[in-house]
C-alpha cells in the first residue's frame, strides 16, 4: 500500500502576518506535525504554498520544515505561486530552461504525475508531454494539480478563479476511456469530491481558511483546517480528509 498525504493551500505569509487571527504559518506546522504522525511515505503540497505571489525566502522556510520532517515530499505551484522560485528552491538543476513546473515519478510502482496550473491554463508543450505519459500507463491515472479540472459548484471561486480549459482537459481524459484519472486538487478552500465521465476529482481544505462554496461574495466557511490521506493498493483507492 501506498500512503500519500496531501497538503494544501499554504497561503504563508511574511513573519507575523496574521488574518481573522489565523496565522498561516502556525497552521501549516501544526497540519505537518499531525501528517507526518500518520507516517506517510510521501507529502505532496498541492499549490499556493504563498499567500499572494511567490516569495524565496517563504519557499525557504517550507523547505526547512519539509526537510526536517524527514519523509520525501513534492510540491506543485498555485496561481499565487511562481513556478520559476519554486524550482530554484525545490528542484534546483532539474528543470533548466522550463517556464512550467510539471513531472512524473514513480512511486512503490504507480506512476505519480505533478501538474503546473499555475496560469490558470497548461501549455500545448505540457498537454502533449502529458499525452504521452498517460499513454503508457496501464493502470489508473494519478494526477495531483492545483486546480479543480471539472466544476464543483463554487459559487465564489468558480466564476472568478475557475482552471480555464475545463473542456480541454475533460476532452483529453476522454480520449483515455479504458483508463480512470484521480485527480487531486486545492485551490477551492474545502472539501469536495466530485465525478464526471472517467474523471473523479479530490478537493482538499486549505491549512490557512475554507471559503464557503454556496456564496458568490469571499465568505469565510471555517476556519479548521486539514489535509488529506490517499491510500493506493493495486486494487483501490481510499481517501479521506481529516481536520485537526
Ligand atoms: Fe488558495
């Protein structure tokens, strides 16, 4: 069995920045500190790891806790990250020359893929990378990307910050019909899964606030945070998402 844990939704801050009296950073170290009790083999830390625009030295302090917690870990950029800081600091020398921060590994024997939505849109250069990737796996697909590919009634967040090629994407998994994609995602601030043709999607809460989905106006849903568990074998898949 494979036991990922998944993180999300950052949104760290300059020191002693604080909002409604959350501080982001507090947060983030409290969800690490209950992630890494459940001994996963991997933490993926699915995007807007920054509150506004990406920063070096925010990216520094998470690589510090990342590494001190001592358990592999991968990480993937948001729309308020920048996809070019976040390789100088988390993969230096192994994407030289890319704009986009999107890679595959292979992981206890599923082929684990890590998206760069951080546009809010993906390249020609990376659907087609993808392509082949997805091509030749057999198994189901496994794809952790900021943004929600298919809607999830987010009345706040869908009409303004919605991923802009819903229907490019869904197009490119239908032409996989023997395969299934679970995807997992942020960027919405709460919890939701969702299903539409061979596509299931995992919403995961933020570390920082959840947004309420049922209002059009920014309103704060709650402010406890989680992360989610994904547990593979070879014949399921068992998420859930736990709070603190
Ligand atoms: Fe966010």
């Amino acid at each position: 069995m494979l036991n990922i844990c998944l993180i999300t939704d950052l949104h760290i801050d300059a020191l002693g920045y604080s909002f409604n009296g959350i501080d982001p950073r507090a947060n983030f170290v409290k969800v690490l500190k209950e992630a890494t009790s459940k001994s996963p083999e991997l933490i993926v830390l699915a995007g807007d790891l920054c509150n506004k625009v990406g920063d070096l030295e925010i990216y520094y302090w998470i690589k510090d806790q990342m590494d001190a917690v001592n358990i592999p870990y991968y990480c993937i950029p948001g729309n308020h990250d920048d996809a070019s800081l976040m390789m100088e600091v988390f993969y230096k020398d192994t994407f030289v020359s890319r704009s986009e921060l999107f890679f595959v590994k292979e992981f206890h024997g599923h082929s684990l893929i890590f998206l760069d939505t951080s546009q809010g849109n993906m390249s020609t250069e990376q659907y087609s990378w993808l392509n082949k990737i997805v091509s030749a796996i057999q198994k189901d697909v496994f794809i952790f990307m900021h943004h929600p590919p298919i809607l999830a009634i987010a009345k706040h967040m869908e009409p303004n910050y919605a991923f802009q090629q819903m229907e490019e994407f869904q197009s490119f998994c239908a032409a996989f019909q023997d395969k299934s994609f679970r995807i997992f995602t942020g960027h919405y601030h709460f919890e939701r899964s969702i299903a539409k043709g061979n596509i299931t999607t995992y919403i995961s809460p933020s570390t920082y606030l959840q947004i309420h989905p049922d209002y059009e106006e920014f309103k704060i849903l709650h402010d406890r945070i989680g992360y989610r568990e994904i547990k593979v074998t070879d014949q399921s898949v068992v998420t859930n998402v736990n709070y603190l």
